[in-house]
C-alpha cells in the first residue's frame, strides 16, 4: 500500500490505538471517520507494527464474512473466519482481527459484545466510512458499553507540518508558546510567526485529507491537490446512490454545495433551493452530517455546562468535513489564494471559520464524538453572535474568529458583559498577545476581561494553554 502518513504522523496518530492497545480489560474498538480519511490504513500499518499481524475481513468485499457472525459464540465465529480467509486467528494477542467495511453488515455489531465479554485477549478493531449512516436505521441492540470507539478526522494544521518536516517548528508551539512567553511577547519571534503563518496558509488550501496532503509533500505544487480534491469530492458525490432511495440525489447535491456557500452563516434552507421542502432538505443534511461530509455547528445559550444543554437545534451552521475540499467546492483558485494577502480576502473570512471549527473538532479525546457550538442572540433590534464556544476548567470559553489581524468585537464584548465572563478568545493572523479588555457594550454595559488573542495555527495548543 502506498504512504498516506509520513513515520512522523503515523506516529502521532498511532498514540491513541497504543492506549486502547494497552488498557485492560481492552474492549473491541471501532473506528469512525468520513470516507478517505485514512481508517484502514493507519490500522493495518499500526496492526503489523504492533502485533506483528494483521487477519482483514473486509465485510464489504466478501459477502460471506457477516455469515460467520450468526453464531454467538465468538470461538465458534473465528473457527468459520479461519475456514472462510484460510488463516489462523490465535487468541494470544499475537494477531489483530481487523473487520474492515464493517457498514456492509452494521449487525456485526451487535455479536462483539461476546469478544468484549469472552475473549478480550483478541485485539479486535471494526472500521467503516459510512458507518454513522448504516447505525442511523439498525434494528438490533447496540452493545452498550462493551465496544470503544475512536473517532477518525482529517490531518490538522500540526500533523500537516509534520508531514513537511517542519518537526522544530511544532515543537516550539508545543513546548515554547507557554502563557508566561505571551505575556512577555516572545512566545513567537517573527520570523517564525510568519513561517507558520506560511505553513498554515497553504494547509488552508491543502486540506488535511491524507491523500491531499501526500500529493503535496511528494511534489510542493498545488497541481496534483487539485486533482486529488476533484476525485474526493467525485468520492462523496458517488456514495449518494447508497443512501438515494431515503431522499432525492439533487437534493443532497445541493445541500452539499450549500455548506460551503453559507461558511459562517446561520445555516438556512431558503439559500439551498426555494421550491423544496425544508423537511427534505433537512432530512438531506442529516444524511451528510451521518457520513461525516459536513458537521454542524449548533446554536447553545452558553449559561453553562454542558454546552449542550442549552442547544437550540433549530439554529446552527455547518462546515465542511475538510477546508481544502471547501476551497475546492468553492472553485477558490488556488494560485490566487497562494498569493493572497489576508484570509479576509477570501470568501469574506468564512474560510477562516472553516479551519478554525475544523481543528476545534481536534481538541476533544480522539474517544469522544467531537461536537461544535456557538453562541446566537438573534433579535430583530439587537443580534449578536459569538463564532464558537469551547470549555475549560469548567467553564464557558467564547472563540471569536477574525480572518486579519484586528476586526471589531462587539458581541463578544456583549456576551461578556452579560455573563460576567473573564477570559475570552480570539483567533486571527496576529502574533500571540494577552490583553486586559475594558469597554462598553452597545446598551452601556461594562465588559471587563482577558482577552487571549492567539494565531490560528495555536488552536491545537488551546486546550493546554487554557489549562
């Protein structure tokens, strides 16, 4: 197979399947991801480096496999595997079964519970693109707490650097941008404030989709990403005939060119198509969202924890499942936006927005579902609206994000103000700065707070610095 990750990512992204590896008792693992984001890949790879072995069962390639499972028994299931591939699966832990495809027959699921129960010496890992979907209509009993999971999504901003040998460079964010160095203004030298600044720009227009960013790092031209974008974005256009017959293929079509165009909008349906249904398109939404093609951003009050508690569904946004295969449904050249001064001169600044949700998504445990919130007052004399909402030491963190170095900040001066919050977030192109924010709000209320105003490529590293 040929090289999706480079040793140094692979290395990164092995670290959560070592720590499933090494937990006890280790449940069987499923992995979940969009299409093409590297699932089955990284688990072969990491499965012969870390077991020596790998036995693959692709459900999807050979109809017989889900007939092996009809047995409770899960000795008596791997006996039938044995006969069926012609090879040992010995229960020493020598030997990874990796059931690949697994959407082709979900109901496989439900028969783990016994490897959890029975046999947990197995390391057993289940992976399928369009699993989400095929769960979304199961008719059999999930086992609840008897499966891990691990949610897959595309390379972020460090592994991309990683990918181009910029390993110095990732370490320095890791290690030297500390709160105590911002504060004193040396946490990013300018020279290596716009180096990242460059690296960054250009993972805003490769995208972290494996397949993008291996074309990049063998030939540094833009050329080949464009070729790749078009075929992954043909990918996901061709996977509409597997779930066609729930909703029209026009209207997912339309759908999936909406979420692009409404980057940093309140998502709505009359900018999808004005004859159709809303229902319909919703329902269209929903199928994109289980393939993990787009993800929502849900509006949330932000009183308190957990942010989903006060979510108003009816409200959200939406981003694209990758920001290089945004730029490229968005016909964005990508000359130009090489070449382009300041991401406010693209796409009015949503494509900032993108990447910005895009790494948020990054900063929750890989064993979590990740999920999006921000923040919306949406009165007719008085709106406001916050880009995203984050968590940290229990309490509510407001993320604005400004595509240029400064832009103003009036709601987040009013979300403020009216939660008598004390630390707020900015993410633009400026170089990392801690400032002490005293203004007045536009009804003449007072907002008094810590603004820590960070450069995009710092989203990964906001997690440990809000710390």
């Amino acid at each position: 197979m040929r090289l999706l990750y480079p040793s140094c990512v692979f290395r990164a992204r092995s670290l959560d399947l070592d720590r499933w590896a090494d937990a006890g008792p280790r449940k069987p693992l499923v992995v979940r991801g969009a299409r093409q984001v590297g699932k089955s890949w990284l688990v072969l790879h990491w499965g012969k480096a870390r077991f020596g072995r790998v036995v693959e069962a692709n459900v999807e390639r050979h109809s017989g496999i889900a007939g092996c499972f009809t047995h409770d028994d899960p000795r008596e299931v791997l006996l039938r595997l044995e006969v069926l591939l012609g090879q040992p699966i010995p229960v020493d832990g020598s030997t990874l079964l990796f059931l690949d495809e697994i959407q082709a027959a979900p109901e496989i699921l439900a028969k783990l519970r016994w490897f959890a129960e029975e046999l947990p010496q197995l390391p057993l890992i289940a992976a399928g693109s369009l699993l989400d979907f095929a769960l979304a209509d199961h008719s059999f009993s999930m086992p609840v707490g008897r499966i891990s999971y691990l949610h897959l999504e595309p390379m972020g901003f460090c592994e991309f650097a990683l990918a181009l040998g910029e390993e110095r460079l990732v370490a320095w964010l890791r290690e030297q941008v500390t709160l105590d160095r911002i504060a004193s203004g040396d946490a990013m030298p300018n020279a290596l404030h716009q180096r990242a600044q460059q690296i960054f720009r250009m993972w805003i227009l490769v995208g972290g989709m494996p397949a993008a960013v291996e074309a990049y790092r063998l030939g540094r031209s833009l050329l080949p990403v464009a070729d790749v974008h078009r075929d992954l974005l043909a990918t996901i256009r061709d996977d509409f005939s597997k779930y066609a017959n729930r909703v029209q293929h026009r209207l997912l079509t339309s759908v999936l060119a909406a979420v692009p165009a409404q980057l940093g909008q309140k998502f709505k349906w009359s900018k999808v198509e004005r004859e159709a249904r809303a229902a319909s398109l919703r329902q269209a939404l929903e199928l994109l969202v289980l393939a993990r093609v787009c993800h929502r951003v849900t509006a949330t009050s932000g009183h308190g924890l957990p942010l989903g508690a006060g979510a108003d569904i009816r409200n959200f946004k939406a981003i694209y499942l990758d920001v290089g295969l945004a730029s490229a449904s968005l016909h964005l050249s990508l000359s130009e936006l090489e070449h382009a001064s300041d991401l406010t001169l693209v796409n009015s600044g949503a494509i900032a927005e993108q990447a910005v949700g895009q790494l948020l998504r990054l900063n929750v445990d890989a064993h979590e579902e990740p999920a999006l919130w921000y923040w919306l007052r949406d009165h007719p004399n008085s709106s406001a609206e916050i880009d995203y909402l984050t968590t940290a030491r229990a309490k509510v963190i407001p993320v604005e994000v400004k595509a240029g170095a400064g832009g103003a900040l009036r709601s987040l001066h009013l979300f403020m103000a009216e939660r008598g919050s004390l630390l707020a977030v900015r993410f633009n192109s400026a170089a990392p700065v801690i400032q002490e924010v005293n203004a007045l709000t536009s009804d003449k209320r007072q907002a008094k707070y810590k603004l820590l105003s960070l450069p995009m490529y710092l989203v990964e590293e906001l997690p440990r610095l809000l710390a």
